[in-house]
C-alpha cells in the first residue's frame, strides 16, 4: 500500500473514521462496564480471600453465617466515624461515608433477607475450587457459578414431623363418589 495522503472527503477517510469513532465508543462502553462490575467483583473477592482453605464446599448453615459476616464487614469503619462524631460534637462533619456505608448495609441485608443474596455457590465443591482458582478480574467472573441464597434457619426435627391428616376409610362410608365431566351437561356423579 502506498503511503498516499487521503483525501478527506473520499470514502477511505469515511471508513477511516466511522473505524475510530466504533473504538472509541468500544472503549467507552468498556470502561462503564467495567465501573458496573467493580462492587460485583469486590463482593466475589471477598469470598474468595475469606475461604477456608480446608473445606470443600459448604452447608447452608455456614454459607449463611459467612455472609452474615460479609453484611457486617463495615460495622468497624462505622464505629469509628461514630467515634469522631461523639470526639467533635457540635463541629459539622462529613456526612458522606457514612451514609454510603448505612446504605450499602441496609440494601444488601434487604437484599440477603427477601430475595436472597447473589454470591458463588459454596455448596458445589467444583465450583469452590475454580472460585479458588479465579484470577479476580471481571472478564473470567462468569465461569463463576453464582446463586442466591437467603438466611438458613434451622427447623428441630419434631417440628418436621408431620402426622396424617387423611381420616381412615370406614367400611360404611365406602369409597369417595367419582365424578364424571360430560362436556354438555357438566360434572355428572357416577354411581358405584
């Protein structure tokens, strides 16, 4: 190819540009994916740093308690901003962190207690393993498998139990009348 100037109104120069104008909006609708993904793989990452490296996979009991203490991962930073608040009463802070922190925490306990909360499934060992394996970038999440999960409570075995609420069949009461359904006239019994 030659190392010709284009003219600017050919049709070299048009595809030339539609070419850059795609990478830039490729590239821009990267970066905001990316931004959208960012608090999913922190949450993924977190599991991951907090694993036990001993267990396989995990019961619902555990799982459930594991994320009870990724809910309460910033109830330390909270205490100590309530600190500086009690330290400079009167003085106007920064409400600001705060209040992203108290927001975070209520969205994500709704989230864990209605509709469950969305982490990688712990109770398939295979899927632990590649959780273990997983390099934390965004683009290899999706070999993840992710499930909700909401708070286990333990039921007592006797409350499991359940006794037969069907009435035994008596010899004078006989068999439940069948019931016959003719399209022109309905529901019609029929006789033993």
């Amino acid at each position: 190819m030659s190392n010709k100037p284009v003219h600017p109104f050919s049709r070299k120069a048009r595809i030339l540009v539609r070419a850059q104008h795609r990478d830039g909006k490729l590239e821009t609708k990267k970066k905001i994916q990316s931004k959208n993904l960012l608090p999913e793989v922190e949450k993924i990452r977190w599991f991951r740093d907090n694993l036990d490296e001993e267990k396989k996979s995990f019961s619902l009991a555990a799982i459930s308690e594991f994320i009870e203490v990724y809910l309460a991962r910033f109830d330390e930073e909270l205490a100590e901003i309530q600190a500086k608040k009690e330290k400079y009463k009167g003085q106007v802070q920064s409400r600001n962190r705060e209040d992203i922190l108290l927001k975070i925490r209520e969205q994500e306990r709704a989230a864990f207690t209605t509709t469950g909360f969305m982490i990688p499934d712990l109770t398939k060992p295979k899927n632990v393993e590649i959780l273990r394996d997983w390099d934390g970038e965004a683009g290899t999440m999706d070999k993840i498998t992710q499930r909700r999960f909401k708070p286990f409570v333990e039921v007592e075995a006797s409350a499991m139990a359940v006794e037969s609420s069907a009435p035994a069949q008596s010899p004078s009461t006989g068999p439940a009348p069948v019931i016959k359904f003719d399209m022109k006239h309905g529901p019609m019994e029929k006789k033993g």
